[in-house]
C-alpha cells in the first residue's frame, strides 16, 4: 500500500492539474465565442454567394470558364488540410487526419497522384510520415489570420490548377455545428460543379438575375472569388470547431480530475486509518508487554 505522503502528493498533482485544464477550459470558451460570431456572420454571405454563382453557372456552358471544366482524365488530386496548430482538443485533428488520409489512399489507390496544402500544424506534421507531396505548409496560421490566408492558399490551388498541374481538388475542414458536434467535411472545390438540380433544371435559385455587363466577365472574376470564399469558410469551421473540441475535453479532463481526487481521497483516508490502527496495536502490544 502506498505511504501517505505519496497519496497526498498524488492529490496535490491532481489538483494542480484541475487548475490547469480549468483555466484551458475558459480559454477555450472565450475564443470560441469569437471564432463562433465570425462564423455565424460569414456564412449567409458564403450561402448567398453559392446561390447565386450556381444560378449563373447554370446558365451558361462548362466551356464558359476554365475553373468549370471537368477534366477528361484526372491524373492529379490536390488535397487542402486544414487543421489546428495545438492539440489537446479529443479527436477533432485525428479525425480530420484520418478523412485525409483516406481520400488520399483512395486517390493513389487509383493511380492519381496526390499533392497536399496543409494548413495547421497538426496536418502538417502528421502528414510528413506519408510520401506526398507537400506543395504549402502553413504552421502557426490558425491561432490568427484573416482573409488573406485563404486567399494565398486559394490562388495557388487555382494557379496549380489552371497551369493543369491539378485536374481536381479537395478540401478538408472541419465543420462547426454546435458545441457537441464538429464534423469532418470533405468538399470538391475544383472543377466547380453544379448541383444535380441545377444541372437538370439549367437555374440556379427560384429567384432570376439580371447580369452586366456579361455572365462570362463576371464569372471570371466572380469563380477566384469563390474558391477563395470557400477556403476561408473552411478555415473559419476549423477555427471555431478547434475550441469547441477544446472546451469539451478540459471539462471532460475537469471531471476526470474530481473523480480522481474523490477516489485518492478514500485511498488516503484508508491508509491513514490503517496507520493509526496499526499504531495503536504497537502501544496495545507494548503495554501488555509490560504488564508481563
């Protein structure tokens, strides 16, 4: 049986790390309510944007643009990884991790040849054990950025595609549902297809635009835009869906750390007792002895 000094000690450490998870915990709550506002007043605008980019694209030819052109052989997949930069979130970047290494097997499996854009240390580390290649890695991106993040990762992705280095690509984040739920989401990004019902139909929305000056001039400026558009929501869902796992494993640490501190507690207790016990038999023993 463990000494009593060992038990307490083991309490104290459990409770230190009580403080510390405590303290991640609340961390984790406060930015995921900015990462969650960011979200929230990003995706109308990404909704909007789709609807309406699917109405023109429905409308027009593949031909129209070189982004809406299926390839006739896929030879090359591209593959954007968007993880976190820390750990101790649960599962959240194994997760993701694991919905990219199956795509890129399956890829290979195929006989395609699979480039990776790894954004966040986690993908990029995990992913420096496979034989990929690695075309932009981004560590240290995620606690902050902007914008121009995406942006930089959407126009080399386009460019790569464009220059027919890529004849498809993917993109893997995870999305925010609520703080319970985050799930890894796997979204053809290139070539930009229509829906099923858009592509049945040839419209877009129930709504009818108008378009100035041509639907080739804006669907050349409008498409780069969108693939950055989608790129940065993906970044945005990992974002909040990295603090929402925090949040949930440090109080599920917290928890963890009450139910040790209880069951160490009975532990120090008992031992105590049995010390005292076994003390008073010495002075129980000891005493008789001298009355013989």
């Amino acid at each position: 049986m463990a000494s009593l000094r060992d038990v307490k000690n083991k309490i104290d450490g459990v409770k230190k790390t009580k403080q510390i998870t405590k303290a991640m915990n609340m961390v984790a709550s406060a930015k995921l309510r900015r990462a969650q506002e960011r979200i929230e007043r990003f995706r109308p605008y990404a909704a909007k944007f789709y609807e309406m980019l699917g109405d023109l694209a429905a409308g027009g030819d593949d031909s129209a643009h070189p982004l809406l052109e299926v390839r006739d052989e896929v030879k090359t997949t591209g593959i954007v990884l968007a993880t976190s930069d820390r750990g101790l979130c649960g599962s959240f970047n194994t997760n993701l991790i694991k919905e990219a290494t199956s795509l890129a097997a399956e890829k290979a499996a195929e006989g395609k040849t699979v480039k990776l854009y790894c954004v966040g240390k986690k993908g990029r580390d995990a992913m420096r054990k496979f034989e990929y290649e690695r075309l932009l890695e981004y560590a240290d991106a995620m606690s902050s950025f902007d914008f121009s993040l995406a942006n930089e990762v959407a126009t080399a992705v386009i460019n790569a595609y464009l220059a027919g280095e890529l004849d498809e690509v993917f993109v893997i984040y995870g999305e925010f549902q609520s703080l319970a739920k985050q799930v890894p989401v796997n979204l053809p990004l290139l070539p930009i297809q229509k829906t099923e019902d858009e592509a049945q139909e040839g419209t877009g929305s129930d709504l009818e635009y108008i378009y100035e000056p041509s639907e080739e001039g804006l669907l050349s400026e409008l498409l780069p835009r969108f693939i950055k558009v989608q790129v940065y929501r993906g970044l945005l869902d990992t974002s909040a869906s990295e603090h929402a796992a925090r949040m949930a494993a440090m109080d599920n640490a917290t928890r963890a750390c009450d139910d040790m501190t209880e069951s160490l507690t009975l532990i120090y207790n008992k031992t105590r007792q049995a010390a005292i016990t076994t003390e008073l038999m010495d002075i129980v023993s000891g005493a008789e002895a001298l009355k013989g």
